[in-house]
C-alpha cells in the first residue's frame, strides 16, 4: 500500500511483513508537533515501558518534523524513538542528514517500526512510496560505510540509507544507526533496538520536489528573517569557524575536561588537540546541512603517519573528548582513527568513552587482572590498546561482553561503581557546580544524563547576548546568579521545553540556538512556523503546552518504568591517592534540594515531590484519557502553567535599544572572530615552519 496523501504515519510490523499508511489529523499536529512529539505518542501508546527493550513489543520510531525539507533554515532532522536498551526508559537520538529529506519526499513524517522479521530485512521504499521488505542476508556483518555503498549502488544515487553496523547486530546497547553515511543517532542505543528487529536498514528513494506547506509566502518571510539573523549571529559564526570543538579548549580551561575517566579536569597535553590544529592540519573543507547556513561541518584527512589517507567528515566535541581525552589520548591521528572505527562498527561515541575509562581506570586500579585481557597491559592513551578493547566489545569476546552492556552495567559486573560516571545508566562524565541550571538538566533528562534535553543557552557560560535573553525571559541576573541554586528549576523547565520545540518541528539547536540572542526564534515565531506550513490556529501557549505534554508522556513513560527520586543523582568522584581534592569540589554538587533546584523544577513541571506526574497537570495539557493509564495521582497545590507563566516569559520582547546594540556588537564579534582565525592560522603555521628549521 502506499501513500495517497502527504504527511503520514507508516507503521510496518516486521514480523507480519505488513504495512498501515495514517494520514496525520491536524489535532495531532496541533498538540504534538511532529518530530519527538508525535514519537512521544506513539511510544506511550504502544505500552512499551511495559516490555523489555529487546523485546519485539518495544517499537522503533523515525520521526521527522513539519520544517523538514521547507528550506527553512536548518529544517532536516529526524528523531529515532524506542525504549532504550541501555537505560531502561524512554529513549531517542536526534540526527541530521538527507535522509530525512527523502522520507518527506515520499509522504512520510513517521516510520513506526514493530515485531521482528524472522531473518535479517532491510525496507526499500521507492519515489512514489512504494514499501517492499529485502533480504539483507548479505548485507550481514558488515560495516556502515560498506551498507551504505552497497545499497546506494543497487538502488541508485537518488537514494538515501539508514542502517546498523556490527554493533547493532549484536545487540551492543549503545549501538548507534547511520544515516546518509555521516551521521549518527547515538545516544541511548536506538541501533541495538534496530538489531534486535534484524532490520539492517532503510532506504528510501527521493522524489522531486518540496512537500506541501499552507503559505508559502509566510514561510518564506520567516526563512528570510532567520538567515538574515544567522549570518550576523557571533554564535553561529563561532560554529562556522569551530563548531563544537571550541569546548574542548574553554573546558580545559575551566578545568571540566573529562580527562582519564574523570580522574581530572584539564591536561596541558589537550592544547594538542585545540581546534586551530585539527582546522590547520586535518580539515580539508567546510560543508553543511541541507538548508543551514552555520556549515559547521568539516571534511578531514590524515596526510601522515600510521593512519595516513583516514578521511571522514564531522566530528563534534562529545565523539572528541570521549576517545580523546576521556581514554588520555590527546593526538588528532588517533582519535579520528577511533571515531571513523567507531562509526563503521555503528557505536554512539559519548557511551563508549565513558565504558572505555571505566575499563582502562579498573585495570590501572587493579581490579581487571592481566587474565582478563589476553596478559596485555592496558594504559590510558595508548591508541592500540584502546582499539584493542573496541574489536572485543563489538565482538562480545572475554571483557568485551561486559563493555558491550554499557558503562553501568559492566561497573556493576565488575563491582566498581565508584568509576562509573552516569545518570540514570547513560554515561555522562562528572559535573560543575558553577553551572547549576547545566547540571540541574543532565538528572531531569528524561533519556538519561544528558547534555541536549536541557541546554540552557541563556544561563551556560555568561556573557552580554545571554544575560540579555536571561533577564527577558526569567527576570534574573545571570551574571550574579549563574553558579547560585537561584531559580534553576524554571531555567530547566523553559530551557527543556525550547527543545522540544525545536526538535519536534525538525530544526537543528545548533543552527536556531544563536537566534533569541538577537531577538528571534522564540515560541511565537515557532507558532507562526506551524501556522504557516500546517494551516493551524496554535499560539506561542499552545506551542509551550505542546511542549509540556511531551514532557508530561516521557516522564509518565519512565515512572512506570521505574524511575524515581532516587534517580535524580549526579555522580561524584571518590576520594582516591591520584584525585585532586580541589577537583573533587569542583564536581560535587550539594544543592539538589535547594528551594530554587530540583524542587522549583518540579513545582513548574506539575509533578509531586517523588517526581510522580499529577492528573491537575494532566487535566491541564487535555490529557485527561492518560491520567488512569500514567497513574497520575491527585495532588493538592499544583500551580497551573497559565500561574508559572507569569513568572516566566515565552518570548523575550527585546527593546529597540536592545535590539541595535546586540546587532552592532554582534558583527563587531564576528569581524573580531574572523580576525582571531587569521592571526591564529599565521602564527601557527610560522611557529611550525619555526620548528621544522631547527
């Protein structure tokens, strides 16, 4: 059966081989977006948090929101939904790439995976979306890069492909799932739920042309107001210029580097691995997303030495410091060697540096004998040793096995919790407690730590653009109050909420997050976005209270599968020979339960002290069919978010004086980081050619 309207749910049960085409109604549209939102539905409908995760009950969602393929800027992602099989709980990975392109292309917002095929399948959907179900038995085994190729040459250069690596076939709990070759869907083990249904892949064929929006003319004035925004935003000039490696260098700094399993915060060795060399010496051009005028992506080749002629394109400062400084490598050659070997095989990098660390800290403490790896000696930044431990958790051979559960699970095998760094059994490295609203949102995550579900733009690092959007939006002094307990829980709660939005609708937070600084991309512009391609009528609160009922399903989601206040824990460093106490303190967070932290989260989420949702929130968002079925419990004293609201802002309504000095200051900010790269690259290049006369 294929699709005779655009925008469509597709369910295919691979057990059966069967396929059902939904037509999504505009009510749905209206409270949950699209992207996470729709995904968020189905999951919980589908009660898999009430089966085990490598059950073929768990279902397997692909969701890509209603921007994606509109050329509105950054309009191109897709989030994968299912149960994770490494945390337990609600679980999803947001990733970009022309796949997503495609499957709008054909009609399809939301590819629902349930069952299991009896043997190894791959799903082939043609331009006119058509769905045929392939024999992947060849396919078997083999490595991302090589899926890709193979099934773009036997259907052809139009096409686009998502598929498993080795990992994801044996059932590797943080197993990642590639898509268009280059990118990544790694957090929380969507991969190994894609393996455990022996679906190698998708592909789907483009067909021409843009899908259908309601006012193209009004789609078009928000477009142009974005990049015309964009292009002057020091932000997004930053993440032309550095992307996200800019973090490996100002975390030094600051002393958070996740060095050797979180031992300590910094190393004078990771100057080594600053931005200036990798874009000096690996990066050979810049490219981009479909529709994003950031372009922080880079391709890169290895012209010397023992990994000479690697290439690859892309690499962020999580897959960086988490096979770099994590494991205490701190050359470029290796570490783009271990991040190529890790997408090949189909692993989510943030994971297997933290399962890394803990093997490597364990076997430096004593507590994994010789015997247990083959008599080698393993040692932090040893690039051999480490791609040693790599083929054996892809292989599930000795130690391996245990590495292939993830970081949690193969502490608890080994009795050595103390060094694993998690929350809620999703790796995450230890924690500032300069920066309380980013440390608050890594334990309210609902996929498990995590560093995406919060990012709180407005209260991060500090600086004139983001105390700007600070005192619009929470009313507070971000300058003053940044390290304090002070009002973190409506912080979160906004911040958690934005991104939702963001990716519900199928935009990228690294392109659109440079915008409110200067004024844009807030909630009624995000309601305008719906109104505009989907012929609706929502608000910037309808767009918020879309947003909460996410929430208000994913939360439900994990207390039913066990979740609670217990859970809500940072990990802290113990107190070893080797281990600054002055680290120590900087990473041990005391104030969870201060008024203004995870209590005050709680109050604007609606939920009681536990962290149990409550029918007054669900009676609320209209979710009243979910109340007996989340088990939400009558509370007294739960403020409305009608009553939140008037302490917190949707938009941040800047002043005309505010609105010309942050345009002024921010292209001065640009001409001066275009000047800094100049005379950076000069003097590097001088400094070696320096080196190389003596």
């Amino acid at each position: 059966m294929t699709a005779s309207k655009d925008n469509n749910l597709v369910y295919i049960d691979l057990g059966k081989k069967s396929i059902l085409w939904e037509e999504i109604k505009p009510e749905l549209r209206k409270k949950y977006i699209g992207g996470n939102g729709i995904n968020t539905k189905i999951l919980f409908d589908s009660e898999a948090m009430h089966h085990d995760a490598l059950s073929d009950k768990n279902v397997l969602i692909f969701g890509v929101g209603p921007t994606v393929g509109t050329g509105l800027l950054a309009g191109n992602r897709c989030t994968v939904t299912a149960r994770s099989p490494l945390t337990d709980i609600y679980g999803d990975s947001n990733i970009g790439g022309n796949f997503t392109l495609n499957m709008r292309s054909v009609g399809i917002d939301h590819l629902i995976f349930t069952g299991k095929s009896e043997k190894p399948v791959y799903i082939f959907v043609d331009k006119d979306g058509e769905v045929q179900f392939l024999d992947a038995s060849d396919l078997w085994g083999k490595l991302t890069n090589d899926v890709t190729r193979i099934l773009m040459e036997r259907h052809g250069k139009n096409c686009e492909v998502a598929c498993i690596g080795p990992a994801g076939e044996r059932l590797v709990r943080f197993a990642s799932i590639a898509m268009s070759e280059i990118h990544f869907a790694g957090r929380t083990g969507m991969g190994c739920v894609m393996g455990s249904k022996n679906l190698k892949a998708i592909v789907i064929e483009n067909k021409k042309g843009k899908p259908p929006v309601h006012d193209q003319k009004k789609v078009a004035k928000i477009k142009n107001k974005w990049l015309k925004t964009c292009r002057i935003s020091m932000l997004a000039k930053n993440a032309n210029v550095e992307g996200t490696l800019f973090l490996v260098e100002r975390y030094n700094k600051i002393r958070h580097l996740p060095v050797k399993n979180c031992q300590k915060g910094s190393d004078p060795k990771a100057e080594g691995i600053y931005p200036k060399t990798f874009k000096y010496e690996y990066a050979t051009k810049k490219t981009a997303c479909y529709a994003c005028p950031v372009a922080c992506g880079k391709k890169f080749e290895i012209k010397e030495g023992k990994y000479k002629g690697e290439k690859g394109e892309r690499l962020d400062y999580g897959a960086v410091t988490s096979i770099g400084p994590a494991v205490g490598i701190f050359d470029w050659p290796g570490i783009i060697h271990l991040k190529l070997l890790t997408d090949y095989y189909g692993m989510d990098t943030i994971e297997l540096g933290g399962t890394l660390g803990l093997i490597l800290e364990c076997h430096e403490r004593g507590i994994i004998k010789p015997e247990d790896t083959d008599g080698r000696a393993l040692k932090f930044g040893d690039v051999d040793d480490v791609e040693y431990l790599i083929h054996k958790l892809v292989s599930r051979e000795g130690i391996g096995n245990f590495m292939a559960e993830g970081t949690y699970r193969a502490s608890k095998a080994l009795n050595a919790e103390d060094y694993a760094m998690c929350v809620k059994k999703s790796s995450t490295g230890t924690h500032a407690k300069a920066r309380l609203a980013w440390s608050l949102g890594y334990i309210t995550s609902t996929r498990g730590g995590d560093h995406l579900k919060n990012f709180p733009f407005s209260m991060l690092f500090g600086g004139y653009f983001s105390d700007l959007v600070a005192k619009y939006i929470f009313n507070v002094d971000a300058k003053k109050e940044i390290g304090t307990p002070n009002k973190k829980g409506r912080v979160v709660w906004w911040h958690e909420n934005y991104k939702y939005a963001v990716d519900a609708l199928g935009l990228c937070i690294f392109a659109v997050h440079p915008l409110p600084n200067l004024g844009h991309a807030y909630f009624d512009e995000f309601a305008e976005v719906m109104n505009s391609i989907c012929n609706l009528d929502m608000t910037d609160e309808d767009m918020f209270r879309a947003t909460e009922r996410i929430y208000q399903l994913q939360n439900a989601f994990n207390v039913l599968c066990g979740i609670s206040l217990k859970d809500y824990k940072w990990p802290t460093r113990k107190k070893d020979d080797n281990i600054d106490d002055k680290y120590i303190e900087e990473t041990t967070i005391k104030e969870r339960d201060n008024p203004g932290m995870l209590p005050e989260y709680f109050k604007f989420r609606g939920l009681t002290s536990e962290s149990k949702p409550t029918a007054n929130r669900f009676k609320e968002l209209d979710l009243n069919e979910y109340i007996k079925k989340a088990q939400a419990e009558n509370t007294a004293n739960i403020a409305s978010i009608k009553d939140l609201l008037m302490e917190v802002s949707l938009n941040a309504k800047f002043s005309f004086k505010d609105r010309i000095k942050t345009k002024i200051l921010s292209l001065v900010f640009c001409k001066l980081i275009d000047l800094k790269d100049k005379k950076e690259r000069k003097e590097y290049f001088q400094k070696k050619k320096e080196s190389q006369n003596l």
